[in-house]
C-alpha cells in the first residue's frame, strides 16, 4: 500500500524546494480564491490539471483514479449553487428547485474553484515528502525545531494510531459491544474509540517526547547552529518553478480575456 | 580494570525526597546512592519501587522533562550519558532509520559530511547489518528497533549507560541481540540497568542494588553473594534469575496443579462428540492476501496448544482467523457444525479472545463492570454487577477485590493483564484464544496468570495461546503447533505430556 504512492519517475517538481513550493502554492490558493470570472479559473484549472499530469512523475493511469473524485466533488460542490441560487433568467424550475443562468454560471465556477484547489493540492502532495517539507521550512523560513520535529513525531504515530483503531474495532466485537444507531449511541460509540485510543495516545506522545529530549533535543534550540542531514537550499531550479507557474497564470488570465469560452465576466453579479 | 575504591564518582545523588503529585506516600524518603566510573550496576526490585524514576533522576530528565516534584541534599549528574527505554516503539521521532540518527547528530551541531560515517559506525557497533541506511523504522523488528535506539544513543558518546528495562518487550531472539550488542559496547563505559529478566545480565555486571517496595535501598554488594542471600527476595519481586524455571516445574506447587490433572476424565467426558474445532484447508486473509493456510487441524476440549513460530509467521492471524474477525476461507468446523456468520458477526458467543494489549480491550469504568460486562450485563449496570456470585468469585480468584470499583486503567500491567483474562474466562466460553497473555509481565505474575489458565482448562476448556516461550510451551501446554512463514501446522507433544505418559503407562 505504501509503495502505491512512490511516483514512477522523479521530476523537476519533486527538485523544487519544498518550502518555495509550499508559499507558492499558497499564494495559488489565494488567487484561485479571489478569482471571480468563469473564464480565468477554467484556464487556470486547465493549468493546474496540466501541471499535475505532466509533472507529477506518476503513471496515467494512478492520476486518472486519484482524479477520479474530482468528477464528485465538481459535481457536488457545483449543485447547491445551480439549484438554489438566486437570478434573474429563468431556465427550468419545480418545486423549491429553480435554475437561473446565474445561478447556473455561478455554480459551475464554484466547481472549476473547487477542482482548482483540489489539482493544486494533490500535485503538492503528490511531489512533496513531508520530512523534507519541515527541513525546508527551518533552513529557508526559520521554522523553530520544536514545531518542525512535532509535526514529524506525530507523523510516525498515524499508521501506530491506525493500527490501534482496528485492534479496538476488534475487541469491541469480541467483546460483544453493539451501539444502537441512534444519536445515544454514536455517542456511546464515540466515547468507546476515543478514551482508549487518546490514552494510549498521550501516553505514547509523553514517551516519545522524553526519548527525544534525552536525545539532547532542546525545545528552545534556535535554527541559527543546528546542522541538517538534509540540506535544502534554493537553486535556479526555484526561479524556473517561479516563472513557469507565474507565467501560467498570467497566460489563463490573458486566455479568458481573449478567447473567452462563456464570457460571463464577474459571477458575482 | 579499574580499582574501585579510588575510581571516581560519576553519578549520585544523597539525600533524595521526590513524590508523584496524588499520590500518598513519598516514593523515595532520604535515599543515597551514587555509582564510581566504570561500574556495571543491576537494579532489582518490586514493580513500582521507582527504579525507572531513579535512573531519570540520575540523568536529570527528572525533572528537566518530566517535571516532579523533588529535592536532594546534593546531586551529581554524569557528564555525558545516554538511555534506553522499554518501549521499542516510543523511542523514535523520525521513520526512517538514517533520519533517527541524524536527529541525534543534527542535536549535537555534527557537520553533516560526518553524518553517513559516524550512522555506519554506531550500526555496526550494535551489530545492526542494514543494506540501506534509508530503512523504514516500522519495518523492523522489535529487537532490531532496540538495537536501533542503542544505536543512536552510542553517537551521543556517552561515559554512562543507562537502560530502562531495554528487552521486557523483546521475544527470546531479541532479547539475546540486544544484550550481546551492550556487552560489545559496555567494556569501557560505565553501565545502570534496570531488568526484570536477568539470564543474560548476569554475566555483564559487578554489583547489585536491592530495593523493596518503600524504595528504600535493602542490599547492596556482588551479584554472587547478593543472590545467594536474598534468593527469596527475587522470588518475592518476580525477578527471571536464571533457573527460577527449573525450580518453579520442580516446586511442589507446579506438582500438585499438574497432578489434578486428568486429561483421560476430560477425554472422556468430550469423547463421543466431534472435535471441538476441526480446520481443512483453512485460511486466513488480510485484505485479498492469505496470510495463513492449515491443511488439516483439530483442537479437543481440555487441551492447551501453544501457537509457535517466528514474528509475523502468522500467529495472531491464526488467532483473529479461528475467531473470524478476518476473512477466511475453507472448511471450518465447530463442534461438528460448519461455522456460518452473517457479515460483521463474530463467534464471541462460543470462543472468548484476549488481546496482547489489556487496554484496548476494556470496555467499562470499573473493574467489576468489566466482569459483569462478560457474562451479559448491561454496561452500566454497577450494582448488578457487584452482586453477581460469578462476579465476586472471580474478583477473589484474580485477586482484584480491593480494586473493584477501580478504573481498569488505574491498574498495574499484571493486575491489567489478569483482568483482560479474567473477562474472558468468566463466560465459560468452550474456547479460549491467548496473545501472549504473559507477555513482559514478572516471573510471579506469569506463574499466577499460567496457573489461573491451567485450572480453567483442567474444567475441560480448550486453550490456543501464542507464545515465545519455550518453558511456557514444554511445561504448561499440551500440544505444540509450529507456524512458519504463513503456512503449515507442524504438531508435537510437549514434555508435560511425555510425561503424562509416562505416568500413565
């Protein structure tokens, strides 16, 4: 299971430094946000799905299934917005459901927004390992140690915190435990995976702690003298990632203004 | 060798007052102590006597990171040191095994040119032969992990060694790697260790210190003298010494237990019926992979068949499998009758089920709950529950009366142990399946838990246990099943059964 998501080849995207990657792609979050015309966030998510096909280093057809929600999650996100939106042409109603070409524009640009964000982040995911991610942010950001090495602490206990989770499973059948499908009961149920689990959790979070500090970590260790096994720096390679998404969006921008496919200009109204 | 009595003090303390917040008594009350260079010194004592604590205020994580309230007349931490714990899955930070010890080294400012050296260096020190640095930590064994922890602490170059119960988790395989990499780094540096089970300690140390349950110092000299003097003291403890496994099958009380025993009654009583649990051609799935096939097996009430074989043979998923919490395949006959279930359905009403890990198996807020959770009670239904005959009987026989209306997490490993049996016994299942039930508990708890099991199946229940443990096996199990690599049950008699025999003809 864990090989599945080793990509077939390693790309330039992979090379990019992760902490110049990760403010990237959160400033792209927040262009995709503050996007309001139809055009601009279809050509940038023709963009970013681009990006992730061409340079993930995954096979066709890994991407395809990953993608595979997408249809979903468009789909779903687009709906509500078509079908109670507010506008003033009417094109189909019944019932409390009414369709307006506003409403319906509007909808389908939520989804592209959606799918935008949801490319972008699968593509970070997808390139980035999140051990280098953290030494990144405290060579090149000055994250302090103390964060860095808590989130990668808490990453080694997910698959422990799984494992715990279907042993419990287990033993409640065994044990004969039934919840009823009532609000009583998933309460009930709550209560019976979260006590066990968050004890064993604390208790192995405290170990663990102690272990890295008789280990000579000093929470309170600045950035500024600590070596690191990996060394992440920036490289030209940064500035041609810099370019290449910058120039990308500024192409979807020009693409909407010119050759626009529905030229709605601002969903909002 | 170094001359003791001119040898330097490297680490001490005098004068030492520490208690644990809500607790009542103080658990060290004027305790001194204090260990001269080069010194490999064992510490003994009941579970709970705070020889755990005492090495974590010799090196200063009390109360550096774990904050506790204490005081000392005078204290002397060593100048460079480092610890193993008892966990072998709380001791890292990083997943992969290059990434651990750089930890270590990125801690200490070590140029990172030196890093792939100095991690080659400690690895081989340890005896840990890794084809690639970048190794997954969770695809380690236990013992490997270990030995990993060792490792890492060897780069903090430290003077004194300190090991916190470093193999009570560890199979017998483990346990022998481990002690054998301390034995080859230990030569020059001073050692403290605190260990229950002591075969191969013995060998690695020149001085015993003895504490009793008020964590109060009652001992204190060579090993030789100490343990020929204060033999019924490590009995008291729990303590594995050396031969406690000899004296034990020797001892009249093992005698008498198996004496009582008589497997022809029980033979007959089941005789007419079918097998208890016949398996053909039986396997066990994790997801669509089959992890364990048996060609052909039976189990009869009244007998105890140890699960051996080497880790991750498939010893649990047999386990899981006969319970059906996993999927399986092939014929599977209970009683005679093929075992059926509709989805999400398990067998609890035939067979009970323990757990390696007590906690996760708990269910209630209290100890008696707990029982009468077992034989059909409602969950919160405390008064019924310390009313029931059944109840009480089995809170005298596990020795949890005063403990009742505890909270079972509030309970000590064997008392946790003890009672996650104790809740499968109680419903008089005719089947019960053991993970390693003794598993990292003391000599004494161990023997009680065993003897406990043996009475149970002396009533004509069927046991199938996982273990590592070979005296478990010769002298308590009737039958042995080997599990290699997924596949096959290899049966043999064990030496308790030889003897029967022999008794019988």
């Amino acid at each position: 299971m864990n090989n599945w998501f080793s990509p077939k080849r390693v790309t330039w995207m992979h090379r990019v430094n992760p902490a110049i990657k990760f403010l990237v792609f959160i400033g792209l979050f927040i262009i995709i946000l503050f996007t309001h015309r139809l055009d601009f966030i279809l050509y940038q998510f023709l963009g970013y799905a681009a990006l992730l096909f061409l340079s993930s280093g995954y096979t066709l057809r890994k991407l395809m299934l990953m993608t595979l929600p997408f249809i979903f999650i468009f789909v779903s996100s687009s709906m509500t917005m078509i079908l109670f939106g507010k506008g003033e042409t009417l094109w189909w109603s019944w019932g409390l459901f009414r369709i307006t070409e506003e409403s319906f524009f509007r909808g389908i640009h939520i989804g592209f927004k959606t799918l935008s964000c949801a490319a972008t982040g699968l593509l970070f995911a997808l390139t980035t390992r999140p051990t280098l991610l953290f030494y990144a942010m405290m060579q090149q950001l000055r994250l302090p140690p103390k964060y860095a090495y808590a989130f990668m602490a808490s990453f080694r206990m997910l698959p422990m915190l799984w494992e715990e989770l279907q042993i419990r499973q287990q033993a409640l059948a065994v044990r004969g435990v039934r919840s009823a499908h009532s609000i009583r009961g998933w309460k009930e149920r709550l209560l019976n995976y979260a006590v066990p689990l968050l004890a064993q959790s604390i208790r192995r979070a405290q170990r663990v702690a102690v272990a890295m500090e008789s280990k000579r970590f000093a929470a309170q260790s600045s950035t500024a003298t600590r070596t690191y096994y990996y060394k992440t720096s920036v490289t030209s390679r940064d500035g041609f990632f810099l370019v290449i998404i910058l120039v990308m969006v500024a192409v979807a921008f020009v693409a909407s203004h010119e050759i626009p496919l529905f030229n709605v200009g601002d969903v909002r109204g | 060798m170094i001359d003791k009595a001119e040898a330097e003090e490297v680490l001490g303390v005098t004068g030492l007052r520490l208690k644990f917040p809500g607790e009542p008594n103080l658990q060290f009350k004027d305790l001194s102590f204090s260990v001269k260079k080069g010194q490999k010194v064992l510490l003994l004592g009941p579970s709970g006597c705070g020889k755990s604590t005492l090495l974590q205020v010799l090196c200063g994580i009390i109360p550096t990171s774990i904050e506790v309230p204490m005081q000392s007349e005078s204290l002397r931490l060593p100048s460079s040191w480092g610890m193993v714990f008892q966990d072998p899955d709380t001791q890292f930070g990083m997943p992969f095994v290059d990434e651990e010890l750089a930890f270590v080294m990125e801690n200490q400012c070590v140029p990172r040119e030196e890093m792939e050296a100095r991690m080659k260096r400690v690895l081989a020190e340890v005896g840990l032969q890794l084809g690639d640095l970048h190794t997954p930590i969770h695809s380690m064994s236990q013992g490997m992990k270990q030995r990993l922890a060792l490792a890492a602490v060897l780069l903090l170059e430290p003077d004194v060694l300190l090991l916190d119960e470093p193999s009570a988790l560890l199979d017998p395989e483990g346990t022998v790697q481990i002690w054998d990499a301390i034995h080859q780094i230990g030569a020059n540096r001073t050692l403290l260790i605190v260990e229950h089970k002591l075969d191969h300690v013995l060998e690695l140390i020149d001085r015993v210190v003895m504490f009793d349950d008020q964590g109060q110092i009652i001992a204190d000299g060579a090993p030789e003298m100490l343990f020929r003097e204060e033999k019924s003291r490590l009995i008291e403890y729990g303590i594995w010494y050396p031969g406690v496994w000899d004296e034990y099958v020797a001892s009249s009380r093992y005698r008498n237990l198996m004496d009582e025993d008589d497997m022809y009654a029980i033979a007959q009583r089941h005789d007419d019926a079918a097998p208890l649990v016949e398996l053909r051609n039986f396997q066990g799935k994790r997801g669509k992979e089959s992890r364990i096939l048996i060609q052909h097996a039976e189990i009869r009430s009244g007998e105890w068949i140890a699960l051996l074989g080497e880790n991750g043979a498939g010893k649990s998923t047999l386990l899981l499998s006969l319970m059906q919490l996993l999927k399986t395949e092939g014929i599977y006959r209970l009683q005679g009758k093929d075992v059926q279930l509709r989805r999400g359905e398990v067998l609890s009403d035939q067979m009970a089920f323990v757990f390696q890990n007590p906690e996760l198996q708990f269910v209630t807020n209290s100890v008696q709950e707990e029982l009468g959770l077992s034989i059909g009670l409602n969950k919160s239904d405390a008064a019924t529950a310390a009313e029931d005959p059944r109840v009480c009987e089995m809170l005298r026989h596990i020795q949890l009366e005063s403990e009742r209306n505890r909270h079972p997490y509030q309970l000590s490993m064997g008392q946790k142990r003890r009672l996650s049996v104790a809740t499968a016994l109680i419903h008089q299942r005719p089947l019960l399946l053991l993970d390693e039930p003794t598993f990292g508990l003391d000599a004494r708890s161990t023997f009680a838990m065993l003897e406990m099991i043996e009475q149970w199946r002396q009533r004509g229940m069927a046991i199938v246990m996982v273990t590592h443990d070979r005296w478990i096996a010769e002298h308590f199990a009737t039958r042995i099943w080997r599990i290699e690599q997924g596949h096959g049950v290899d049966t043999a008699i064990t030496t308790r059964t030889e003897r029967k025999m022999v008794v019988n003809v």
